[in-house]
C-alpha cells in the first residue's frame, strides 16, 4: 500500500494534526541543528499544539503521537549515528588503519598518535570473561524461576534477580575496587590493585538480570503440550527440561546471552573505576590479572581534558563500540525472530 493511498483513508481532522505536527518537529529538530535560540519557542509551540490538539481532536492527535514517537526513535538513531561518523572522520583520515591495527605506541597525546589495539582487546577479554560468568549463572537462574522453584521461591527470587538491574554501575564498581581488587593483591600475590578479570566477573554480574529476564521468557514461551508429550513418554521433569524444553527455547536462550553480552560491551563505570587505565596491552597478552583499558572507559577517563584529534579519537572508539553493540542487538533480534517462528510452527 502506498502512502498516498495511506493517508487517503485517514480523516481531515488527523490530516490536518499529522500535518501541522509534523511541520512544527522538523522546525525544532532543524532550529536545534542550526539556530539553537529558536528551538525552546518551537517547543513551546509544538507543546501548546499538542495540548490544543488533544482537547479538540483527541483521536487524531493520539495517532499523531503514536507516530511521532514511533519515529522519533529512528531519527535519535541516525542522528546518533551521523554525528559518530563525522566526529570520527579526522582521526580515521588522519591515522587510517593504524586506529585499528596500530602498535606501540598506542595512544600518545603528545605526537598525535592513537591505536584503538588496547582498548579493543581489553573489551574482549572483559567482554569474554563476563560471557562465562552471565550466561550459564543466567541460564540456570532462568531454569531454576521457571521449572523448579516451587511457587513461593519464585515470587521471591525472581524480584530479587530483577533489582540487581536497579543497582547502579557505580556501586558494582566500587564493591569490586574495595573488596575484590584488594582481595586478589593481597590472597592471590596479584601485584595491581586492578584488573582484567575482576573487570569481567562484576560485569558478568551486572548482565545477569537481563539473561535471566530474557531466557526465562524463553523457556516459559514453550508450549505445555509440548512439555505434556514428553512427560506422557515416561520422562522425568528433569529429562523434559534438558531435552525438550532447553533445546525448544534454545533460540531465546541465545538472545539472551546476545543481550547480556551486548550490556557487558558497553559498561563503562565499572571498568573505569576497577581499571588503572594503562593504555597498553597486558603481558603476556593472555594474562587477565593484569591491567588494561576498555573502550568505554577510555572516553570516560579522557573525554573532559580531550581536544583536536585527540577527541576525534575517542569519538572513533565510541563508532567501534556502537557498532559492536548495535550487531548484538540485531543478532539477538533476529535469533529472537526465529524462535517465534519455531515456536509458532512457521518455517
């Protein structure tokens, strides 16, 4: 169908709304971009027309912000975007593929010198360690809510699960430098007051409540009948969950762990606080008790005193990180999609 054809079956009046709506956010998206004075007048405007609007029409200036919203969410996306890449554009130009692929020296403001290397492995190895720590915890928290727990530990674990997501990073930060970090110098012989691996472990944590939200909708998302035929063969409850119910909401399962690790990739706060942000790379490169930097937390540790291609820099490592983030996400989407299919008996 067409969008002639689209707006035809709509009334005047949302003709109308759509139309004047849409003119006065454009004003104020443009006035924002190029004469910053005009934007609050345009708001107010915009304000004062929705209000209008909703009092006499209130059908059409319902769907008009229905798409408004709607598409406002695509605009901040591309608008995010684009100014990534354009802020990004002189360090790409000016260093190339040394940005991604450069050795020492790594990142050294003083002769204008920048290699994302670090602070790409760094996310790596953190980004890893916490995959192996959210996702079988999560897995079998999920497995647990959903198929063992009687009635009254469920209504108590699962809230308890999903307030972890309300703690902020900060504090998962803090308890890692405080308790973990010293705990590993002093038990452990580790010589640095921070590292990789406790990076990765209190991220892991922070991860959990989205892996196990999002796997035990999964899991629960199984038919019972599908559950019922296996039971009426002569299979236990606990050779139904491994051999029906897991592999039918394998997909699920997965995007989970994509949406998990998608959290763990962009973490900032708790990597900036642990880390003692050397911008090199550990040695041996394999040793995750040793210290390094992660891509979020070196534009939270330099972003306030950056300038020039410095900050170009930064931008460049805040592209590579909406990249890697925004391909989680549409993984998991996509293995999302495929389980509804699955489950839905599409093909």
């Amino acid at each position: 169908m067409s969008v002639a054809t689209r707006l035809d079956g709509l009334d005047t009046g949302t003709q109308v709304v759509g139309g004047v709506g849409t003119v006065l956010a454009a004003a104020g998206i443009l006035s924002f971009l190029v004469a910053p004075a005009l934007t609050a007048p345009i708001a107010l405007a915009f304000a004062v027309f929705v209000v209008g609007g909703y009092l006499v029409a209130e059908e059409s200036t319902a769907r008009f912000l229905l798409f408004a919203t709607t598409t406002s969410t695509v605009l901040i996306l591309g608008f995010i975007t684009v100014y990534l890449m354009i802020n990004a554009l002189p360090a790409v130009r000016e260093m190339g593929l040394y940005l991604l692929v450069g050795s020492d020296p790594f990142w050294e403001t003083a002769t204008n010198v920048y290699s994302l290397v670090p602070m790409m492995w760094g996310t790596l190895v953190t980004t890893v360690i916490a995959t192996f720590v959210a996702a079988p915890l999560g897995v079998a928290g999920a497995v647990f809510i959903s198929e063992v727990a009687p009635g009254w530990a469920r209504e108590i674990v699962k809230p308890a699960v999903e307030m972890l997501a309300g703690i902020p990073s900060i504090v998962y930060g803090f308890i890692g430098f405080t308790i973990l970090s010293p705990y590993f110098q002093t038990e452990l012989s580790v010589p640095q007051l921070g590292n990789i691996f406790i990076v990765g472990f209190v991220i892991g944590v922070m991860a959990l409540p989205t892996v196990v939200s999002v796997a035990e909708d999964a899991i629960a998302a199984v038919p019972g009948p599908t559950k019922d035929g296996a039971h009426a063969l002569g299979a236990t409850d606990w050779q139904t969950t491994t051999s029906v119910t897991l592999p039918t909401a394998f997909s699920g399962i997965s995007a989970a762990v994509l949406l998990g690790v998608g959290r763990a990739v962009g973490e900032t706060m708790a990597a900036t606080v642990i880390l003692a942000n050397v911008v090199e790379l550990p040695t041996p490169l394999t040793d995750v008790f040793d210290s390094t930097i992660t891509l979020t937390s070196l534009i939270a540790s330099q972003y306030g005193a950056a300038s020039g291609l410095q900050m170009s820099g930064l931008f460049a490592a805040g592209v590579v990180l909406f990249v890697t983030v925004m391909g989680f996400s549409v993984a998991s989407q996509l293995i999302e999609r495929r389980m509804s299919e699955r489950l839905g008996g599409e093909q």
